[in-house]
C-alpha cells in the first residue's frame, strides 16, 4: 500500500498528475474540489462511498424523510443511510454526495482551529454537524461559527472552526472561503442557480462563514448537463459563464461574486447565496461579500496563543460553559449511538462500549444495541461506528472490561472477544466491552507538510520499530520536494486535534513512531484519528503575548505599577515589561516575552486583588495595521449585555460570526478600554456601541482620554440602541430600540450612515464642606470631572432616574424587558406626583458670568440633543426670539425647568413643553443641598458645591443612518413585508 503511494506523490512532485485518490494528492477540507476524489458507486450500489467516506445500506422508511444532498422528499419505503453519520439520500443522489462523513471529516480538515462552545441552549430547527440529528435537547453552539452540536457528540466534532487571526502555524495571506454544512435559512437561495437551498427538515446545503456564500449541496449536475465549470469560473455581468458553461438559469442580478454585490435584493439587505456543484462556480478566494469594508482580515491580525485556548484569546466569558465530557456530559452511554432515546427492543442486547484507557478511567462510554445473536465481526463494527471509526475491523478486537473497574485503573484489559456469537452464559454477554487495535510490526503513517505551497495535502511511509522522527523526516523531505535542504532544519510536530482545543508537541528526534502510535491507540481511538504528524520548518517563534491587566489603583507612574504588579503577582523582570499605561483608568497593557510566564500571569492575575479591588486580565492580538487593504475601515464593536432587554448576548455571538471576533468587544470584560488599545494603530475605524445612553457615553469618555495616542483620533461612532430611553439613537434615526432586526441589516445600515458632528460637554463637580442639613453630607468629596452627549438633569428628573437605578440593582433579573423598565419609571414617578421639593430655592444658576433668576420648578435640565425622557420634545417646536434654534453641533446647551411629575408627563404625552429658561455655551450652577443629579442617564447625590458646565474640546463625528429610499410604485403591496422594517423613531 505504502510501496504504490510513494511513487505516485515522487511523479507528481516531478511535474506529471498524481491519479485520483492517491494518499499524496488528499483533498483538503476548503480546498477546491474537496471530498471529490476517486469513483463513486453506481446507481442503486450501497457500502463503502469512496468519495466521501460514507458507509451507505439500503433502509426501510418507516416516517417521512428527506434526501440529506437535494432535500427533496423521499418516495417510497427506500433509501440509503450511512450507518455513521447517519446521511441520508436518494438512490439517485448517491452518485453526487461529496459532503465527507464525520469518520472522515477530521482527516479533510486543511487547518486545525478549535472551536469556542457557549452555554447550553434551545436551538429551534437546528440540525448536529457531527450525527445530522435534529437539537431537540439543549446542545452546544460555537460562538465564532455556526457549528451546532449534540453534548455528547462534541468529542467527535471538527477542529474547523474559522481561523481568526495568524498564530505562527501555516499561516497565509490569501482568504478562501470557509464552508460549513447546513442550518441555513429555509428561504436561502443558491447564489449561481437561484434555486432554494435551505431546509428546515435536514442538514442540506454550505455557506461560506465569512462572506455569507450559500450554497446546496448537489454535487455535479445542477448547472445543467455537461456543464463542467472551472474552479476558478465567475460570473459575468450578462449572467451567462466567462469560460465556456452555460448558466441554466440567470441570476436575478448581474455582477461578479466579489465585493460588487449588489446591497439588497428585494429591498433586503443580503448576504450572497449559491448550489455544492454551484460552489466549483465561485473562485476559491474569499472577498468578505458585502461587509468586506467593515471586516478585520485575519490575515493582519497576529497573535501567539500556544498556551491559551481559544475562549481566552475572543474574550470570552467561560463561567457559564460546562465542559462536555464532565460527569454524564459527555461521550456517556445513556443514548444508544445511532439510536433514539428509547428503550432497546427485547431482541436486542445493549452493550457499554469504551474505545481506550482515557474512557476507562473516566467512565466515558457509547451505548450500542446489536441482536442477540450477533457474530463477533459485527459487534466490532458496530463499536466501531460508535465512535466513528471507520478502519479495517480486522485491525480491532473487543475485550471484555473487568467488573467493577477498579478507580484510577487505566490499564484495565481482558482477554480479546472470543470467536463465538454475541452471547455468553445463557444469552447475557459482559456489560461493558473495550476496542483495541491490533499491534503490527508495521503502520502506515500520514506525514503533512506544515507549510502551505506544496502541491500535496501529505505523504504516506511505513513506520518500523525502528522509526524514529529523524528517520521519518529524513524519508518525508524528498517526498515534499525539499531533498536539497538538511534535516536539521526541520522538526517533526505532532498535533491533537481536539474541537475545544489544538494542541502541538515537538517530537524528541530520538523519538519512536511505532510505540508512540500504539499509545495514542491505548489511550483512545477517537484520539488517533484526530491526531496529526506534520514536519514543520525548525524556526524559532519569538514569543510576544500582548496581556491587558485593569482594575489597578489610578494616578500612578510606569515604574509604580511595575513594582506594583512585583508585589502583587512576582512578575520577572526580564520577562515582562510595561508596554503601555493607562493611568487615569488605572491599567497597563504588558508585553510578555515568554508563552509560560504569560499564561502564569494571566491566571494568577485574575485571582488577584489590589487595595481590595480584584484585578482582570485579558489576552490582546496585535493589529498588522500596515497590512490593511486601502478601502478597509474596520468596525470597532462594544456591546454592552445589560443594556435594556438584556439581549446583548445574542447580538455578541452574531457579531462575532459576523465579523472577526477580535473587532467584537464585551464591555461587562474590561469596559471599552482594551478594543481602542487594540485598535491604536489603525489609521482608519469606525465604532459600533450597542447599549442604552449611558453606555454610549461610557465610550464616548475612554474616546476623549485616548484620542492622543490614537492614528485615527476621530473615528465615526454608530448605535445599536439597546437602553430604554435610547434619546441619542432617536436623534440619529436608529430607532427607539433594538426590537431583533437581522444583524446584517444593522451592519450594511452602519457602513451606509453618514458622518455628523455633536457637541461634547464637560461637567466638573466641586463639592464643599456640606452643613448640618438634613439631607447633608459630613464629607468633602474631591472635585471630579464626567463627560456630558445628551443631557443633565438636577432635581426631580434625576431623583426618579435615581429610584429606578436603585430598583434595578437589587433585582437586575426582573428588568429584562424595555416595556418592564419603562412601567418601573412610571410607578415611581405616580409616588412623588405629590412631592415638592422647592428646588429653585435649593440652587443658584449663572449663564455666560450672568446670574439667571429660576421660576418655580422641582427640576432643571441642560439638553444637548432634541430629544429628552423616550423621544420627548422638552424644548418644544415653538419658534422665540430670545434663543436660536437647537441643534447638537452648535456649541450651545439649552436650559429647561420642570415643575413636577404630572409636567413631566404631559411633556411627554406631547400636551406640553418644557420651561424655557436659558441657552448659553457657560454654566455654573451651586447647590445649597444635596441634591439628584443624572448626566445620561446615570444618576447619584451630588454633595452641595458647584457644578460647571462648559463644552469638552473637539465636537464627536457620530453616524447617522441613512432615510430609507422610497420605494418604486410599481413595487407590490406586500413588498413592505419583504424590506428593511422602519425603525421607530425614523422621522418621516
């Protein structure tokens, strides 16, 4: 076997064209014609599916089923299943499939990345990558791609996650797409044929998971017969096939598959969709589709992660996560592999089935139900199908596991299974049996090139007792066409490549392949299929780790935090370095310049505290700014999860499939502090804030102390307004609140908006020495400084604010809806209705040096923005000769006073307006008492003292969404049905 692969990789490497299916030539999973070689059975034959891995018999249809490749409904009592995966598929469909089954998937994949697995959740019509079943149950969902699985399938799932950023392992400059089976929308059209190619009933059909491409799965036929498309064929602005091929149905638009996508179709903003065969249509190289300005390329982000797993490096939060795999979380028994939930017939006899010493010791099994009278060879078959392995059984045997297994026992074993049937002592075999594989004085070996320009997908050689990794990487070299270089310069890594993490371990030279190959096979057999051997070039890898520590005392210098954090974590000094400080924030980002010692700190750090503060740390890429396209200007995401309705946690995960998840930022993780450090050196950025007022000028304020050390200081800043009051997002037409729109529409809305500009204010609170008031304060506060976008209020309106504050805090599970929130204010506020204060007699106002007079009023509001209290008008639309027009970028505030609650009301039912008092650029107001205030929202006593108010140096560019265009009147008068839905507050 190894003596026919050979050669036929040495004339390939030699210029001829390696056969179909030779070892050398493997495809590659995201490559160009993956999956595809070799002949497939004809119409009507079942077994082995040498095209895809698939272990196809003839099953009886007992319920309605789908076809898994065309997701048409299957006629009649037949169809073929995989006994593995559990594909199903027409007979004439069988000729077609290319989509790999999950015995083989692991060896398809072209670069291992682990994938980020969130909290346990309901996903309605949703469909496992790895058994194709439907997620009935609470299951797992990757928070960077869309991959959906079973708990107890994850063991078995991919390491394909997207490949976010470079870490020094095959990394490349080219962008190809990034295919991912299944769970598309059921209304998904193929992007080349136009014709449906989602489903809701299986998983059917691939999508490119940075650019959206959606494709079916059809394998060969669909562009029409004969058609026979090159790869790397596009589509023409007439719709018909730039080399040669006909295009059996014209696309709905012309244009080529690239960053020239048209914006909508059918007044929706889209993503492109395409058919599997239709997918050879697409050039191999991925554009990003319609977002490509507002994407991070993974090609300019860097970061070292060899200690780190993926959850760490995306910042993502792991306390709610469980562990598949813990307890009965994972590869457990209590499901029967490649059956139901129910209980097995009386005919048949369930077995517990342990595939290496790992399970053992952890009591990790698969359950598999085979007839009583089943022959050894078919038991084996089914065990190993049970863990989705789909070699020779003649190189496995069965041996029973002793009863009870001793605790910590892992190398339990018993006598191999012997020639008989199933059953032993009156129909009742052992309850619990183990897989082991066969020694032999040989293995065939796959050994992959770690560098990507190399004309094969990896070599195959024989592996002796005598094999070693220098042996194995002196016979590989010539096969890979780098005979001309010594062996000194190369390595031979080995990598595991598990769906939660990949790790890599360099081989001793002296190391032998044989006895570790039978190690790997003792410990687990599902760990030897995912187990790789590359040779790697022997560089050395400088280590560089970018680690982001706050929560340190403010106001000290470079050398006071590094003695600090000596004292506090034992930091090595020639380790470790202050890179950067942010001393008014009280944090500093440190350079690490060694993997361990890093992911030392990290830990430690982050059970760590300081002046009984506890610290936070995070691990920060590196943006390769020079490496940007010309026409990109990435979106700097913050999304703030607490915010009004609580639904930051799903708009996180969709952003980061959206997007690149290094641009997406939690800010409950750090604040927004670490995503402007990140993006420091990029010369162009737009900003993305999804929360309520209050968070919008949280960001607002770590913009304004960053802006120095920024290259771009002035970034455009858009809102996805997730408050309740959300005033700012009315004025820049973003709607009353976020109410579920598809976050592809708020994307293409944000790249669409326009640039305006709005004054920024700064307050500076003065307290003095308070008297004996009742309501006094015994201390003096130092004076303090915050940051003013929309408005400030003292009085009545920030003692309700205030009250719902408090409210909120205690019971924060309650407020989880905009609607609650809002009927809180209103209760609140029917319990001061009666309440008079007589704040004008509590306070003193001057304007521009000039002292101003107050009526009678229990509250006073300086507003920046005409929108004030949910969209109210509290200046009012009457035009007075006695101030100017507001408008948020004419440097000026206006002043208004409320007399009470029931005014309150009346102004925001539209009856009335607000007391119009001054309109100046300079104000300081005194208080007398200690009295509410709120600035955006954020309230707390303000101790007597003053308050000056004055504009805060350089207006903010802030985003303004575009007014939708007005639709054709030609258009059908469902056609609103099919837009964009209006936001609330859109001014028509």
């Amino acid at each position: 076997m190894a003596a026919a692969a050979e050669p036929r990789a040495r004339a390939w490497l030699g210029g001829g064209s390696p056969r179909s299916g030779s070892p050398s030539c493997s495809p590659e999973l995201g490559g160009r014609g993956g999956a595809r070689a070799g002949a497939g059975p004809g119409p009507g034959a079942g077994g082995s599916h040498p095209q895809s891995g698939h272990s196809f018999r003839k099953a009886t249809l007992t319920k309605p089923t789908f076809c898994h490749l065309c997701s048409d409904f299957i006629w009649g009592l037949a169809g073929f299943l995989c006994d593995v995966c559990n594909f199903m598929s027409h007979e004439k469909c069988l000729k077609h499939v290319k989509t790999p089954c999950a015995s083989v998937a692991p060896s398809l994949v072209r670069v291992p990345v682990a994938h980020c697995f969130g909290p346990r959740g309901l996903y309605k019509r949703k469909f496992c990558a790895v058994c194709r079943k439907a997620l009935e149950a609470p299951a797992l969902r990757c928070e960077v791609c869309e991959l959906h699985v079973h708990p107890e399938c994850v063991p078995f799932a991919c390491s394909d996650c997207r490949q976010c950023h470079h870490d020094g392992h095959r990394d490349h400059d080219a962008q190809h797409h990034h295919w991912r089976e299944g769970n598309l929308p059921s209304g998904a059209r193929c992007e080349v044929c136009r014709k449906t190619c989602g489903s809701s009933d299986v998983l059917a059909g691939v999508r490119c998971e940075w650019c959206g491409v959606q494709v079916g799965a059809l394998g060969g036929g669909v562009l029409g017969r004969g058609a026979a498309p090159h790869p790397r064929l596009r589509l023409t602005l007439s719709g018909t096939w730039s080399e040669g091929g006909s295009c059996p149905l014209r696309p709905a638009w012309g244009g080529v598959l690239g960053p020239a996508w048209p914006r909508t179709v059918e007044g929706r903003p889209c993503r492109p969709q395409a058919h599997s065969v239709c997918s050879a249509a697409l050039a191999p190289e991925c554009t990003f589709g319609r977002l490509h300005t507002l994407v991070l390329p993974p090609a300019c982000v860097r970061l070292l992660s060899r200690n780190f797993s993926k959850m760490h490096c995306f910042r993502i939060s792991e306390g709610a996560v469980p562990e598949p795999g813990d307890e009965d979380d994972g590869v457990d028994g209590s499901t029967p592999a490649g059956l139901g939930r129910e209980a097995p017939e009386s005919s048949k006899l369930t077995l517990k089935i342990f595939d290496g010493n790992d399970a053992l010791q952890r009591n990790h099994f698969r359950v598999i139900s085979v007839p009583r009278l089943a022959r050894n060879e078919e038991v084996l078959e089914a065990a190993l199908r049970a863990y989705y392995v789909l070699e020779d059984p003649r190189d496995f045997e069965l041996q029973p596991v002793p009863a009870p297994v001793p605790a910590g026992d892992s190398g339990a074993r018993g006598r191999p299974r012997g020639s008989g049937a199933a059953e032993e002592e009156g129909g009742r075999g052992p309850e619990a049996w183990i897989v082991r594989a066969v020694p032999h004085a040989q293995e065939l070996l796959r050994i992959y090139p770690a560098w990507l320009k190399v004309g094969v997908a990896y070599v195959s050689i024989r592996v002796t007792p005598q094999s070693t990794a220098r042996t194995v990487v002196l016979e590989v070299l010539p096969l890979l066409g780098r005979q001309a270089e010594g062996p000194e310069g190369f390595q031979l890594v080995e990598v595991l490549m598990g769906s939660r993490q990949v790790q890599r371990t360099v081989l001793q030279d002296a190391e032998p392949l044989l006895a570790r190959l039978r190690d790997i096979r003792q410990t687990s057999l599902r760990q030897m299929s995912q187990t790789r051997f590359y040779v790697a070039e022997n560089r050395v890898v400088a280590p560089h780790v970018s680690l982001f520590v706050g929560g340190l005392p403010p106001g000290l210098s470079t050398q006071e935090y590094a003695s600090l954090l000596d004292e506090a974590v034992a930091a090595k000094a020639g380790l470790v370095s202050v890179s950067r400080v942010y001393s008014s924030q009280g944090a500093v980002v440190l350079d690490v310049a060694c993997f361990a010692e890093a992911e030392r700190l990290y830990m430690l750090v982050r059970d760590t505290a300081v002046h009984g503060r506890p610290l936070m740390a995070l691990v920060l890429p590196d943006v390769l700014h020079s490496k940007l396209p010309p026409d990109c200007c990435p979106l700097l995401v913050f999304v703030n999860p607490k915010s009004g309705g609580l639904k930051g946690r799903d708009l996180l995960c969709s952003f980061r499939k959206l997007l690149n998840p290094h641009q997406v930022f939690e800010l409950t993780n750090g604040g927004p502090l670490p995503g402007f450090h990140v993006f420091s050196q990029v010369p162009r950025f737009r900003v993305l804030v999804c929360g309520g007022d209050g968070t919008v000028g949280w960001v607002l304020a770590a913009l304004e102390e960053v802006r120095p050390r920024l290259a771009c200081p002035e970034p455009s800043v858009a809102i996805l307004p997730l408050g309740t009051g959300n005033d700012l997002g009315r004025v820049l037409r973003w709607g009353a609140g976020y109410s579920g729109e598809d976050p592809l529409s708020v994307l293409v809305s944000v790249d669409e908006a326009d640039a305006v500009l709005m004054d920024r204010w700064t307050i500076l609170l003065d307290a003095h020495e308070a008297g004996g008031g009742e309501t006094g304060v015994a201390d003096v506060e130092p004076p303090k400084i915050v940051q003013m976008s929309n408005y400030c209020g003292i009085g009545i309106d920030a003692e309700l604010s205030l009250d719902f504050h408090q409210a909120r805090e205690e019971e924060p599970g309650k407020f989880t809806s905009r609607f609650h929130n809002k009927g809180v204010y209103v209760r609140v506020g029917l319990q001061k209705i009666s309440h008079a204060r007589g704040l004008h007699k509590e306070i003193r106002l001057q304007v521009e040096q000039q002292e101003v007079e107050l009526p009678s009023i229990e509250g006073l509001i300086f507003i920046n923005i005409p929108s004030w209290g949910s969209g109210a008008d509290l200046w009012g639309s009457d035009s007075d000769s006695r101030f100017e027009k507001p408008r948020m970028d004419d440097g000026l505030l206006e002043v208004v006073g409320v007399t009470g609650v029931m005014h309150m009301g009346q102004v925001q039912g539209g009856l009335r307006s607000g007391i119009r008092i001054a309109q100046g650029s300079y104000f300081r107001v005194t208080l007398l008492k200690a009295t509410p205030v709120q600035v955006d929202g954020e309230p707390w006593v303000q101790a007597p003292g003053h308050m000056i108010i004055s504009a805060a140096g350089p207006k903010v560019h802030m985003l303004r969404k575009t007014k939708q265009k007005p639709r054709k009147s030609g258009a059908p008068k469902d056609a609103r049905a099919d837009g964009v839905p209006a936001p609330e507050g859109d001014p028509k």
